[in-house]
C-alpha cells in the first residue's frame, strides 16, 4: 500500500478546508489539525485526517425558529 498518496502539503490542505496555508499551519504548529512532520521539517497532511477534522467541527443545524 503506498500511503504516501494520501499525504499533501499545507498549500493542498489549505485548498481543501478553504483557508490559507498561512492558518493551516498555524493550526498545526498550535496542535489543532494532525500533521506528519518529515525529516527536515516539513510539514504534510493526510487526506483522511483532514477529513475527520472536518467532520469534528461540523455545527448541528438549528432548528427552525431558534436564534
């Protein structure tokens, strides 16, 4: 299985949440979005994690009528 597929870099990743790789990596440096870093510093995301954070933020609906 070649896993490397699935990892991007934080300008992919960025795309992806719809912010800037700016705060991408500001909310992996703050420990707030799983990353993998390699050996010389860099910074890659995979796909499958970025999917879960997604769907750990996702806000219920209101209700008709709340505010």
């Amino acid at each position: 299985m070649n896993t490397t597929k699935s990892l991007i870099d934080a300008n992919d990743a960025a795309e992806i949440l719809l912010l800037t790789a700016r705060r991408v990596r500001t909310l992996a440096r703050d420990g707030q979005l799983p990353h993998i870093v390699l050996p010389g510093g860099e910074i890659r995301f995979d796909i499958a994690d970025l999917t879960r954070f997604i769907e750990s933020h996702k806000q219920p609906a209101a209700e008709r009528g709340e505010k």
